[in-house]
C-alpha cells in the first residue's frame, strides 16, 4: 500500500502498559498503518493481550519469539514481516501522540526525507508528566551520532522503499543505537521534526538502568558491530558516558537520559 506505514513493537512482560500504547496508535490521523506486535516470550499476558488486539483490527499483527532473545530480535522480526514504505518504532510501554505519524510521513515526504526523528517527552512509570521535553540537534550524522545516541527509538522513521528494510544488530541492548548508525552509513543526515510527538515512559525496570552494562553493550557496538579501532572506540565511550552524566546533571539525576532507547530484555 502506497506511504503504509509499519510499526515495528516489541513485547516483553508488558501486559500493563501495552493497551494504552495500543490505543495511542490506535487514535491516530494517519489511518494508513500496521501494528507488528512481536512478543519475546513474555511470562505474563502480554501474548494474549496482543492477539486480542489483532482480532479487534485488521491492521495489528502478532507474533511470538520461541525463545527470549531481546528487543532487537524481536524488532527484526517485526522488520521482517512489515510490508510498508515507512518502518516507525513504539515499544509496549510508551506513548505516540495523535498527529505523530500524519506530521512525520508528512516531513518526510514533502522534503525527500528518508530518516526521520523527532523531540519527545517524559513521564514516570504511573504515567505522571515530568516536565521534560527531550530535545535532539535538528540534523544528525553518522560522527554526530557515535558521540552519543540523540534519538529516541519511539520517534524515529525511515524509508524502506529507499533504503530498503534495515535491521537491528543482535546485541541485547544498543540494537536501535547500532540501527541509526548503520542507516547513517547510508545517508548523510537524518533530519528531525522539532515537536514533542512521542511520550516516553521512565520505568525503574528498564534494562537501560543498569550503567555498567550499557557501558559494555557500547564497548560491543563500536568496536564488533561498528569495526573501530580501539582508541576511537574508546573516545567514543567516553563521549557517551560524558553526555550522559551531563544529560542526568541537567535532569537532576543520574538516571540514564530516556534518548539512548533499549528498555527491554
């Protein structure tokens, strides 16, 4: 179908929060879409509640994981089975605004845009606004982006029908990270739509919360998934821990900023 839309979500004990991401997609104004609900293995109702979801409407797909293997997994798998223009991510837990998909298919195509992201804010795990609006450079490049990821996974789109389908590194957590680099590789800038058209939930529980891992994970993708020597490797680490502590300085804490994505195990 002509500027379709594929929603790429992945689902890993979700069961609370996945009706109101739903039903944010759901409520759309753009009606041009389908929802790629991949679950990954969840030990709750998660599966069940997506199903439900996919007999209720045509457009929502589900599929399960035989065995857990992490969001990035699960996104490709998402990938695979897409059939749209655009691919756009949204995980279980967070938010998309009603215009978010009409504005951005929008921007994109009115400019010849072929990645695209957006500013997005902040609330806790209750659902509570916490008065944040995450706000990226208006232009990313691929040496932009290796010094800290700028974008949140829940605003970013591209175009498959130009870039053909992309798909995540399977490393457990950094795989959207790895994604827009690798798009970056392909093109020279990814171009943002200055408006808060996303929510992003803060949950205690994400798996992005446990520092010396993402450390780690980051280690992984530049120096495995993106080749770098070791010593510009190293820089890069150690840009990215600087802007995070920067980024939690600014927010009061030092919680990892919500922009560096990867929630789920």
């Amino acid at each position: 179908m002509e500027d379709l839309v594929s929603i790429i979500t992945p689902v890993y004990n979700c069961e609370a929060f996945l009706p109101e991401a739903a039903r944010s997609v759901l409520e759309q104004t753009w009606s041009n879409w389908e929802c790629l609900i991949v679950d990954d293995c969840s030990g709750d109702g998660s599966f069940d509640l997506a199903k439900s979801l996919e007999e209720k409407d045509a457009r929502i797909r589900a599929a399960r994981l035989e065995t857990n293997m992490g969001p990035g997994a699960a996104r490709n798998r998402a990938i695979g089975m897409a059939k749209g223009r655009f691919i756009a991510f949204l995980d279980c837990d967070d938010l998309w605004k009603p215009e978010k998909l009409e504005k951005q298919v929008d921007f994109m195509i009115e400019r010849g845009i072929t990645f695209s992201y957006s500013y997005y804010d902040v609330i806790d795990e209750n659902g509570t606004p916490l008065g944040r609006t995450v706000r990226p450079p208006l232009e990313l490049t691929y040496r932009d982006m290796l010094r800290k990821n700028h974008i949140g996974c829940l605003t970013a789109m591209y175009d498959a029908s130009a870039l053909g389908k992309i798909f995540m590194p399977l490393l457990r957590k950094r795989q959207d990270y790895g994604l827009w680099l690798d798009i970056l590789k392909r093109v020279e800038f990814a171009h943002c739509l200055p408006e808060a058209l996303a929510v992003y939930r803060l949950r205690g529980s994400s798996i992005s919360s446990n520092k010396m891992d993402l450390v780690k994970y980051n280690w992984k993708l530049f120096r495995e998934v993106e080749g770098l020597p070791f010593f510009s490797s190293l820089r890069c680490l150690l840009w990215n821990i600087g802007y995070r502590m920067l980024d939690g300085a600014r927010s009061g804490s030092m919680q990892e900023p919500p922009a560096q994505g990867g929630k789920r195990s």
